[in-house]
C-alpha cells in the first residue's frame, strides 16, 4: 500500500513556476513582505537557467573564449585547439546552472520562502494541490497564484531521426560535422553561432525574407553579415516542412530548396515555441488553457486572483518581460495601478552581435503618425573593455526622438554592450529626460555610452 503524505498550508501568494517571471514574482513578493510559496515540478530557476537564457550566454561565453584564444595564436601564443570540446562546454554551462540554481536557492531561504517541489495543480482560483515526484498531495490555499510556468520548443517528439529541438540539441555532447537550423529567430542565430565557432559546417534556414524577422531590419542585416563572415549559409523565404527532410546513410538532407540539395549530420528545429499552460486546471476554471493565456494589463487572468506571466501569456518570449510583468503583478496583488506595456520594457537577444531595443522603432512611429527625428551611427567604440583601444567595437545605434519635444523616443543598438547601453535609454525615456539634459550627463572614459552620446549629437 503506498501512503501519500498529504498536508495544508495557507499563504498570500503561491507561485507556480521558477523561470524567470516566476523567479523575479517570488522574490519581489517575499521582500513586500507577502507570505509567498514557490511550487517548482522539474529544475530550480526553469528554463531560463537550464536551456534558456543563462545557458544559452555560458555556452557563448566559452565560443568566444575559444574565439579568442584561437586569435590569439596568430599573435605567438600556443593553443591546443583539440582540447576545446563541445563536452567539456556544456559541462562548463551544466556547472553554472547549477551554481545559478543554488544560488536562487539561498536567496529563497533567506527570504523564508517555502518551496513546494512538485506539479501544481488548481483546485479552485483559492487551492493548488502539489504533486511530488513519488506520488505525494499537499494541498495549500492561497489568496493569490501567479501561473509562471514559461513554455517549450513548439517541434516535439518527431519520428524523424537526428531532428531535434533546442532543449534536445543542448542534451547532446558530441558535434556534428554538419547541422540545420531552420527558424532563423534569436534562438536559431544563437545556435548558428555557437555551433560555427566550434567548427561546424551550419547552414540557417528561414521563411521570412530576413533573419530576426521580429526586429528591425537593421538588426537582422548586421546580425546576418556577422554570421556570414563566420561562414554560416544562410537561406531566406525557405518554408520548410518536416516531409522535406529526409534520411541518408548518415545523417539529413533537406529537399525543395530549388535545385539545391543540403546535407548535414543533424536539424535543428527552431520554429517557435508554446506554453506550458495545460495541465494547471485552469480550463475547469473557465480559462482557455488551449494556447497562450490572455492577461489583461495588469497580468490578471479572468478569474479573481489569478495572473499569468512571462512565457506562458505568450506577449514576449523574453526574459526582461517576464520581469517587468513580475513587477506589474506585484504591484496589483498589493491594491496598486500599475500597467504593463511592452514598448518601454528594454528587450535584448544575445545573438552575435548583441541585439537591444526599447520604445519606438522607426516603422511602428511612422504608422502612427508621431513626428519625430531618426538618426543612426555606427561607432567604433572604444569601452571599458581594455582589448577595444587595441581594435575598437563596432557598435550600430538609432534613435527616434520626439522632434517637438526632444524626448527620447526609441533606441535599436547592434553591438557590443547592447543592452547597457538601451537599458540607459530606457531610464532616459521613463524619466523624460530630454536629448540636450541627456547628452551633458558626465560619463566614465572610457564608456561604452559614448556610443549612446556620439549618436545623439549627430541631432545638432
């Protein structure tokens, strides 16, 4: 006979969910002074730690440290460029999940928040059962629930052999002479990178008539032009189905691409991603669990006490909306007005080079009809980073300013430092300082904000 444990709590706010929205609701919560519990079913800090975000940067920090050492061997330095493994990089990257997950950890328990491993479950808007591993209830009651539980590659469990997702491509250790990208969005390009810095023969396949087809053209072009002179192909207005891959005695090849015919060892299906939301007994509690959940402004689901945030209410698959919409929870589950709204949320992709953007971009101002000023640079910067007065970083900015008032608009910046340096945008605009109060703002030397600042006075 197996004997389930089951036990009772109340608190003001449980969170189902540890990713980045669910993470930043947490801890946020604990701080206000919120009785707060976490409930976690698989790793701690979710996909932003283990196959997102973090583990996406660790692995390209270790391709640029072999980048570089490889550059550096042209200046007399001695490499051993066969010690350099994909194993030994992901085992790199398991290690900082890990020390990101332990730390999160000592921050939860210093914050004496309770977490509750296992699968959550909604009973009713009030009452989450929680699911252990082994079979395990305990039931809790809260006052408030915050549906964090991000979402999962959209190709899934293909019968197709040597066809893999991103979280599948990071479970495996061993290189592949050759491999396919299809999906050219940040996750594709991040990859198309990695995997070319260590060697491998990539190919990046897209439907749309550019890469990065959600940003601004100037990011996918210089995005593009970087990936090129690392020698990745790249394929545009490409729509590729699974019926067009096919096997060969060792690996892939790709049909229907014209009278070309590409090879590889491995596909990487990089098309999209869904939510995590089925499951969580919300459809029992009127709320369409189907797709994406719909929020309103102030991330409530239709029903009382309930929000959703991050991934899962599908408005921007990244990890500073996850936080931002954390926040805009918060502060709603504690009586205030907050309101979210994507446009001033600082957004970045870790791409090479650098993506980064807040407010306006030039197409969407233009539709509107908002009278503004557009000017772009690019500046070979010299940063805080030593190696730069040696070669400059070339770094592309726009700025969209209100031409009436002189307000910051909007900010794109392709480069190195990207998302320090929209970041400072993004504090320009909410704090409605103008261009001229902006531009006479003392800066460290040397600052990768010169760039910010070089842009800006090209508007005299």
């Amino acid at each position: 006979m197996n004997t389930q444990k089951v036990s009772h709590r109340h608190y003001q706010l449980a969170v189902i969910g540890s990713g980045s929205g669910g993470r930043e609701a947490t801890l946020l919560a604990a701080r206000k002074g919120l009785r707060t519990a976490l409930i976690e079913g698989d790793k701690i800090g979710g996909a932003c730690f283990h196959s997102g975000c973090y583990a996406v940067l660790a692995l390209q920090a270790c391709a640029h440290q072999y980048r570089d050492s490889v550059k550096s061997g042209r200046f007399g330095n001695k490499v051993d460029l066969l010690k350099a493994t994909l194993y030994d990089w992901m085992m790199t990257q398991s290690k900082v999940s890990s020390r990101l997950a332990d730390g999160f950890q000592a921050e939860l328990n210093a914050l004496n928040v309770d977490l509750h491993r296992g699968y959550g479950e909604l009973l009713d808007n009030r009452t989450i059962q929680v699911i252990g591993a082994r079979g395990s209830q305990m039931t809790l009651t809260t006052d408030n629930v915050i549906v964090a539980t991000g979402s999962r590659p959209d190709f899934h469990a293909s019968a197709k052999p040597r066809v893999v997702n991103s979280d599948e491509l990071l479970r495996i250790p061993s290189l592949p002479g050759g491999l396919v990208i299809i999906g050219a969005g940040h996750i594709g390009c991040e990859f198309a990178s990695i995997y070319r810095t260590l060697g491998c023969a990539v190919t990046l396949i897209e439907k749309e008539s550019r890469i990065l087809p959600g940003w601004e053209a100037e990011a996918g072009e210089r995005v593009a032009r970087s990936l090129a002179m690392q020698g990745v192909t790249i394929l545009l207005d490409c729509n590729i189905s699974l019926d067009q891959i096919g096997a060969t005695e060792n690996g892939v090849c790709i049909h229907g691409l014209g009278e070309r015919l590409v090879e590889a060892d491995l596909v990487l299906m990089a098309t999209g991603r869904k939510p995590n939301s089925v499951g969580l007994g919300l459809g029992a509690l009127g709320i369409d669990d189907g797709s994406f959940l719909k929020v309103d402004e102030q991330m409530r689901l239709p029903a009382p006490g309930l929000y959703a945030v991050g991934d899962v209410n599908g408005i921007s698959l990244l990890d500073s909306t996850a936080c931002s919409q954390a926040s805009v929870a918060i502060d709603s589950i504690l009586g205030g007005k907050s309101r979210f709204d994507q446009r001033w949320v600082p957004r970045c992709v870790h791409t090479e080079p650098t993506v980064a953007a807040v407010g306006w971009a030039q197409q969407d101002a233009e539709a509107q009809g908002i009278e503004f000023l557009a000017v772009s640079d690019t500046v070979h910067l010299i940063s805080d980073d030593e190696r730069s007065v040696v070669e400059p970083e070339p770094i592309f900015l726009k700025v969209i300013v209100d031409s009436n008032t002189w307000h910051l608009l909007g900010c794109l910046v392709v480069g190195d430092h990207a998302s320090a340096i929209a970041n400072v945008a993004a504090i320009a605009i909410e704090t409605g300082l103008t261009i001229k109060k902006l531009r006479e703002m003392p800066l460290t030397q040397s600052s990768a904000l010169e760039a910010l600042m070089a842009t800006l006075r090209k508007l005299d």
